[in-house]
C-alpha cells in the first residue's frame, strides 16, 4: 500500500526506460521482503506498471509495515539505520547507490527477522535489544508481523492484541470520551450530592426562620423585599408569665432550670401550632402570643383563648423535672385592640408587635393571679358575643398602674354542654397530658 503510494507519486510523462519506483533508504524497512521482490522483478522486466496484488496480499505487507512501527514505538528507536534522502524541487532527489529497490547496498542495511535471538527467553528481547518494560505478548505480535504472510494476523487481530495488552480499549478519542463521561458522572454525583446537603441546610435554616419570623414575612424577606410596617385594626394579644420563677432560679441548677423551659415552651409551642396563633417572643420564662397578625381573621379572639386554656390545662399536669411532685404556677392575660407591627433589626431581625393593646395585655398579666386567665372588657365582648361557648366570670375592678381602675374578667373554660365538640375544633384532643404522680389521669373541663 505504502508502495501505491509512492510510485504514483513519482509517475512522469518520460520515457518508460528511465522511470523506476523511487523509494527512500530510510523507508525501504517497511516493505516486505516479498514485495521488494515482487517490485525488483517488475524493475528489471521493465514491467513496473503491470505489477499488480490483491487486497489480502496488501493486507499482509502492511502487517509488516505495522510491525516495524511497532517496534520503533516500543523501543523507541530505528529498526534499520540508513541513509536518508533529500527533497528537491521535483520530488525525490538521491543518488542511484541509495535510492533504487534492486540496490544491493540499501539491501545490506535492511534487517533480518527470519529469526529472533533467544527464542526461550520471555523477557521482551528482540534483535538483541532489551527492554523489560514491553510485554511479551507485544514481542509476540512483532515476531507474526515479521512472519510468512499467511502467518501475519489481520487487523481485527493487532487491535484486539493491543487492547488487551495495553489496557486501553478504543482509540486515543475513546478514551478520552469515556474519561470525560466518568468525569461527568462523578461531578454529577458530587453536585447532587452538595445540592442535597445544601436542601437540608436550607430547610433546617427555614425552619429556624419560621420559629422567630412569620412565614409571610420570610417570603418576603427572602425575595429581598423590605417588609413594610402594618397596622392591624383588631388582633389578640397574649402574655404568660411564670409564678416565682426567679426564687426558682436561685434555687436550681443551670441545666435543670433550661430543662424546665424546654419541656414548657415545648407544650406552649405544640398548642400554638394548632391554633392560627404566632409566638412573637419569648424573654426568660416570659411568653408573648399574637393572633390575627399577619394574617388577619376574625376568630383572633378565639384562637388566644383556646391557647391559653391549653397551656394551663399542660401545667396542671406538669411536674418540675428536677422537684417531684411540685408544680408550676403562671399567669395569663391578654387582650383585643389594634396594633403595629414590623420587622426591627437587619442581622437578626425580629417581628415586633406595638401599641397600646400590647402595653395592656402585659399589664394584665401582671395584675393577674396564678393559674388564673385575665382578660379585659373589650375581650370579653368578643368572646362573649361571638364564641359563648367559653365560660367567663367577672373579676370586677382592679387598678392598674399607670391606666386607672378597669373592669376585667376570669376566662374559665368552656360550657359542659359544648366541651366536647368545642375540644374537637380546637384540637385540644390531640394534646398529650402529663398526670400528677399518684393521680388518675383524668382530662379536666376545658377545651
């Protein structure tokens, strides 16, 4: 084949007595010896253009031809020294000596592969070069390239050979392909990967957002908004505060006093969560409910009462976990008007309710008694005249510092006739009692 090539170029309209098939010295170790025969019989005939072979025969001299190469690239030097050529403006230039296919001095310089030395050794020694690195099964390969022609394997042969040997299946492109493919799975394992870790921080984070922030508000914080300050006309206002909390402190240990909150605010949390309620803060054993913000309903008032006698039906049932048998004590109040509310601070912002109906629910709180619900007139009628299901009691006049006298009113529970399904609306069924120790557990009359 790499014959064809050559003589077609360096056909001529000449006369056919002086054309010969020009081919360099230094590629004359690339033809098969039974081609250089074939092509110096044709020479001397004078017959060059009637020389002609199948495609096996060609097949088998490039098997010869891929041999040589091999060769050079496993050992990475020439299989035959000699002399080279120069190119002229008319193609190939040499002198006669060097450059015909009959020269039996180019002849001389061409190796012998009739045999190899060392026949039993394996260790990859071919025309008595040695290299450990080439694998035998390589030199193997060579020795049938350098082989009779019908002994010389295919294409489909060497490539197999070669792969296995190699460990290396498919072209250098291949390899680069499935390379850039393993890539590319591993990057997307480790982006899936990195994504989800990412989800779950988003969530834990949003989570932690939603316990501090409403989620209106987080939305909007989120798409980098700026929440503008609300005024509510009619919401529902609630403290609870802890009976001798501080003298408790004084007397307990650090974790046992943070244990005791965890386990109440955790109840409070759980009552809250079933309500249409939001816990705007809390500030020691301090805790301050809001409903009807930021969503606006009209059954505020009602979802502040239901919280509320959840949260004091969990304390009558709770024991301090560090003192058996003993009991906490709070006070509630709370009570309806209008407010404003907005977001105050840029690295911890907090939502924040004001006005004068928040100013009057803490005082109720603190004008309250323990394990007792204060509410003021204005609550009462709204519980009164749309929920009459709940049980109030007048408490009468109570002074309030810095307001005056006002009339106020004890929240109870609910009617008996209406328990039940005013428990099943508020979902106070759903929420786990602890009983006293020694005490049967027995649900007490509220919702």
């Amino acid at each position: 084949m790499l014959y064809k090539w050559r003589f077609n170029n360096t056909l001529s309209n000449g006369d056919r007595q002086f054309i010969q098939p020009l081919i360099p010295n230094n590629e004359l170790h690339y033809y098969a010896p039974e081609f250089r025969t074939a092509i110096r019989a044709a020479v001397l005939r004078n017959k060059v253009e009637d020389l002609e072979f199948s495609n096996s025969d060609g097949q088998t001299y490039d098997m010869y031809a891929f041999g040589a190469i091999l060769y050079e690239i496993l050992y990475r030097r020439r299989i035959a020294e000699t002399e080279d050529y120069s190119e002229g403006s008319n193609g190939l230039e040499a002198l006669e000596d060097d450059v015909c296919i009959f020269s039996a001095a180019a002849e001389e310089h061409l190796p012998i592969f009739s045999e190899f030395p060392n026949e039993d050794n394996t260790d990859s020694t071919i025309n008595g070069v040695v290299n450990e690195r080439v694998h035998p099964d390589l030199v193997a390969l060579m020795k049938k390239c350098f082989g009779k022609p019908e002994q010389r394997p295919d294409a489909n042969m060497v490539r197999k050979i070669t792969d296995a040997t190699l460990k290396m299946p498919g072209s250098l492109v291949d390899n680069f392909l499935k390379n850039m493919e393993q890539y590319t799975n591993n990057l997307e394992n480790l982006v899936r990967e990195q994504t989800g870790k990412l989800e779950e921080e988003q969530q834990m984070v949003e989570q932690i957002l939603l316990e501090l922030l409403p989620k209106s508000v987080v939305d909007e914080l989120r798409l980098g908004l700026r929440v503008e300050p609300q005024f509510y006309g009619s919401v529902t206002v609630m403290y609870s505060d802890i009976v001798g909390f501080t003298s408790l402190c004084s007397e307990s240990a650090p974790m046992e006093v943070v244990d005791l909150l965890n386990g109440m605010f955790r109840a409070f949390d759980e009552a809250i969560s079933r309500h249409q309620a939001f816990k705007v803060e809390t500030i020691g054993d301090a805790y301050m409910v809001a409903s009807g913000v930021p969503q606006q309903m009209d059954s505020h008032i009602k979802e502040i009462a239901s919280v509320a006698l959840l949260q004091r039906d969990f304390l009558c049932h709770y024991e301090i976990p560090h003192r058996p048998s003993q009991y906490l004590h709070c006070r509630w109040g709370f009570n309806s008007g209008s407010v404003f509310t907005g977001v105050v601070g840029i690295t911890a912002p907090r939502y924040c309710v004001f006005g004068t109906t928040v100013t009057l629910a803490a005082k109720m709180e603190n004008s309250g008694q323990p394990d007792k619900i204060q509410m003021t007139l204005r609550s009462y009628q709204l519980l009164s005249e749309q929920f009459p299901e709940f049980k109030c009691a007048p408490r009468g006049g109570v002074r309030i510092e810095g307001v005056g006298t006002l009339l106020t009113y004890w929240l109870e529970g609910l009617d008996n006739e209406l328990l039940e399904t005013a428990r099943t609306d508020s979902g106070l069924q759903h929420v786990p009692i602890i009983p006293r120790a020694g005490t049967p557990p027995t649900p007490p009359p509220i919702i």
